[in-house]
C-alpha cells in the first residue's frame, strides 16, 4: 500500500489513455508525457498500459507500506528517499515504511511515479485514466489528495535501472513545437500566417496562467482572421495537439480532454512534440514551426525508436 | 468500380500524421448528418484494427488511425474503395426517440431572463417554443455524453455567451444560436441556460455510457 503525505500542486492517476469512445464524447485522459510514461512502463517492465501517478509541483511525498520498487520519470525532480537522494529516470526499491519526498522540480513540469505491482484501482470505461472533469476513473474520478491510500497488489521484483541522461528529452522553456497546418489554416491572413509559424518573423508566445489538462492557452500577438470567413466553425473532432483560434486571435493547445472543438483549427503540433506540452508551464515561452507532413512522419518514428530502444539501455545501467 | 468521374461525396483530407477527416458538405443539415451517419456506424460495422477512433459530427467524421498499422494513401485508398457502400444505411441503426424533462426557469436556469429580454418573448412563450420541436443529436462530445442538437427555432436564438461560465450544474439544459444541448456533469458552459433536467445523460459504469447516441431525436417536456 502506499499514501499519499502531500500531493503536490497536483497528482492524478493516468495510463495509455481511453480510445474507441469519440463518438459519445470520451476524451482520452492519456498521459501527457508519453514518452516519460512510456519509459516509466519500460523501467517497471510494465505492458505499456499501466496506471501511474501524474504529479505537478514540488513538496509532493508519499509513505511505502511495504517494500516495492518503483520508477520515477518526466520532469527532472531533486528527491529522496527518506535520506538518500534519487536520481531522475530510474527505478529504486524503497523498504516498507520508507517515505518519497520531491524537493524541487528542476526542469519540466509534469513527472511520473509508477510501481512495479498493480495498483488497485478499478477500470472505468476500459481504462484506469482519470477524467477530471467529470469524475470517473482513476482514483474515485478525482485528484489525490493527503491520506489517500492505494494498495499495490502482486508487487514483483525487477533489476533496478536508469536511463542514460542523453536519452533524456529536453523539457525547458522556450518550446519548440513543430506543427503541420490544420483544416482552418487557410482562415488565417498571410501576414498571420507568418506570425504563426515562419521561421522568419514568427511571433514567440507566452503560456499563460490559463492552462490544464484540457488545454493551454497562449499570449502573444492575436492571430488575424481573414475577412471572407466565418470566426467559429461547425463544431468537429479534433485530436491531441490541435492548435485552436478563438475570437481573440490567440491560440489554444488541445491536449487529451476533448473530442470535439467549436474554434478554428489552425495546426496540430507534431505527434513527437506531443510529450513535450505536458511541460509548458505559466511563463514559458514557445514558438510553432509549420513542418511538411514527410517530415512530422520521419521525427515520429525517430521518437518511436528512442523510446523502444530504452529496452535495451535502462536494465544495463543498475 | 466507379467508372465514371461522379463528384465524389466524400472531401478527404490529413489532420495531422494520424488523422483523417471526412467531409460530406460544406453546411450542414439532415440529408448531409445522414451520410455522415450512415459512414460513421458502416466504419464501426468493419471493426477495423487499424481505426482507433471515430468522431462523427454535424457534416464530418474524423478518423483517428494507428500508423502501426496503416498510413492515410492506404486509409483513404480503402475509403474511396468502399464509398458508395459507406453512404448507404445498411447498418445505420433507427433513431432512438427520447423524451427529456425538463424543470425550465427557476434557480438553475441562469439565463432565461436574459433569454427573454433578448428575444421579446415572455417565459411562457421560450418555453413552449423550446419544447415543441423534435431535435437531432448531431453530434456527442464537448464532454462525454454532451449532444449538440439542432435545429432551434429561429425565434429563440441567441448568441453563446461572450465570457462561459467556469461552472454550471449537471443537467443543465442550455441553447446557443441554433443549437441547444444538455450539459451531463458540473462543467465549464458557453451555453445561455434555460433550464434544467433531472435524466442522467452519461453513465461511466454502464454500457452504451450514453444516453443519447448520434442521430437520436429528443423532445423536451416541461415538467
């Protein structure tokens, strides 16, 4: 069992997310990083769907009831063991009684915590992800809070491992996220064009205090409409990463919490930059880069190879 | 075989690496919701191992793709293939008729004053008015179990609200231009709201999760 002593700014429990019920409106809820929650499945020699903790925020602490080995991923934490210090992107056995404390968080914003057992929570809708907004899944379909206790049942042992820091993607600001043009790219004027997303003349735009799972909203210079269309679409499905213009002209990241978007679709930000919105945090800066279809392809792939070649590294380093 | 060059009624396009999306018109309304229902429950009917998810809306559906699997030439390769078998209603269910009550002004109907200043009309009037037509479910997302309906009578349209509401109640029934729909959880709304019912328009813990499924009609009864 364990228990939760301070939950940070926020913790919830997140999988591989909830896929096949778009038609009635069920977002995903999927992790945000994936890659780290990937990686974090790989270090536990998990199938790739297991419940994990998503944490926001420093003070965050957590008390073993009994021995296990657990991973920690995502953004790079300054923590401990009761008195030892652990490093980002590893697994550690911790002994019954022992207490998780995360001192600070040094790049990044969201981290992952994953045990290697199964977490004794009940499957919503398929799934373990927590949907926040209405309730369900994950643990009672809300946030975890100090006291709450899960039991981590069949706990099995497995080498200790790290990953290597270079394989390790980076998570500070400012943001480079590439994206391919959206069904309403055309919406926009040229000049907005260029401000969205040329390499020369694009506008750099700040994450504003508005930002949740649902989505992140940005500051900046306002996006222009051109005048022959309409500003609000026929609503219609959209996708993790779909880039959003409302009214005001400035965008909004979608990230795993809607099917369904009323807003112009500019872009969608590049499945190998999804990992990187789970660390877009108030004050960050970011930059779009319109990039070819060809070329969206190619970096996921490379993505897809980094994370499958963890495999390999992480049991050699323990 | 297609032979001739026929205008197809299928506008295909990418939505990023893993998206594709399918546009039947450029407005929408019944006959083009029909073809995008038709394509939506013949899509589910082939259980396709490479289709991840399907989001059907008011004039198009968007297909979520696994690239392990397929990539978009294939994908809409396979849809051009078998257009004039995914517009045909084979495999399109009846639609469901629901009748929901509704509780209209009182506490919880934050804007049915507003509602009323702004179309001229007294409550009576809104409410009879609401009430009288039978809509179309064209769409369930926002949040799960949330239907945009349509169509409202021109006489009570108003538009969304300029600031949503970070929060309003479960059930909450609301309307906007043309539309009007029933918010199933406590959420954020953009929606002027009218009133409020009691139906449980979403269940997690029970199959088919949603009450009201694409192309069901409702009719709302004051209660």
């Amino acid at each position: 069992m364990i228990e939760i002593i301070h939950q940070g700014t926020m913790t919830c429990i997140v999988d591989s997310g909830r896929y096949g019920y778009a038609a009635v409106g069920v977002p995903p809820s999927a992790a945000l990083d994936g890659f780290a929650y990937g990686a974090l499945n790989r270090l536990l020699g998990q199938d790739g769907h297991a419940p994990a903790l998503e944490i926001i925020g420093a003070q965050f602490s957590l008390r073993f009831h009994e021995a296990m080995t657990c991973a920690i991923t995502g953004a790079l934490v300054r923590a401990s063991l009761d008195d030892n210090p652990l490093n980002p992107w590893m697994s550690f056995s911790a002994a019954a009684g022992s207490i998780l404390k995360v001192h600070e968080v040094i790049e990044g914003f969201r981290y992952y915590l994953g045990f290697a057992g199964s977490m004794a929570l009940e499957r919503v809708i398929d799934r373990f992800a927590t949907n926040l907004e209405c309730g369900f899944g994950g643990y009672k379909g809300r946030a975890l809070t100090f006291g709450d206790r899960i039991n981590i049942d069949d706990c099995y042992d497995i080498p200790r491992g790290a990953i290597p820091g270079n394989a390790i993607p980076g998570m500070k600001s400012p943001h480079l996220l590439r994206v391919t043009a959206g069904p309403e790219y055309h919406y926009f004027t040229d000049a907005a064009q260029k401000i969205f997303a040329e390499r020369k003349g694009r506008s750099v735009y700040d994450v504003s205090a508005t930002i949740n799972r649902t989505g992140i909203r940005l500051e900046g210079q306002p996006l222009t409409f051109r005048d022959d269309v309409d500003k609000s679409i026929i609503s219609e499905g959209i996708l993790p990463g779909t880039v959003q213009i409302p009214g005001d002209g400035l965008p909004i990241i979608m990230l795993y919490e809607r099917t369904i978007g009323g807003y112009a679709r500019v872009a969608r930000v590049i499945r190998a930059d999804l990992d990187r919105l789970a660390h877009l945090q108030p004050g960050d800066y970011v930059l779009f880069e319109l990039v070819a279809m060809a070329e969206a392809e190619h970096l996921w792939e490379d993505r897809q190879k980094r994370l499958a070649a963890l495999r390999q590294v992480c049991r050699r380093v323990s | 075989m297609t032979v001739l060059a026929t205008a197809s009624q299928m506008n295909i396009s990418r939505f990023g690496e893993d998206g594709i999306r399918i546009l039947f018109g450029e407005t929408y309304d019944l006959e083009i919701h029909e073809k995008v229902r038709n394509f939506y429950f013949f899509m589910r009917s082939l259980a396709l191992p490479e289709i991840i998810d399907l989001t059907p809306s008011f004039r198009s559906c968007l297909i979520h793709f696994d690239t392990r699997l397929t990539n978009f030439a294939c994908l809409s390769s396979l849809l051009r293939e078998k257009e004039d078998e995914s517009l045909c209603t084979g495999n399109t269910p009846d639609p469901t008729l629901h009748e929901i009550p509704v509780h209209y002004g009182g506490p919880d109907a934050l804007d049915m004053k507003v509602v009323c200043r702004q179309t001229g009309l007294a409550q009576s009037d809104v409410i009879a008015i609401h009430s009288a037509v039978i809509y179309t479910v064209f769409a369930v997302g926002f949040i799960p179990g949330f239907p945009y309906m349509g169509t409202l009578d021109r006489r009570i349209h108003v538009p969304r609200l300029e600031t949503p509401r970070t929060r309003i109640v479960a059930g909450s029934v609301g309307i906007a231009q043309g539309q009007t729909g029933v918010y199933p959880f406590p959420s954020p709304a953009g929606w002027r709201i009218i009133g409020r019912t009691d139906a449980r328009l979403f269940n997690p813990g029970k199959e088919p999760y949603s009450l009201l499924q694409i192309g069901d009609k409702v009719k709302y009864i004051s209660a």
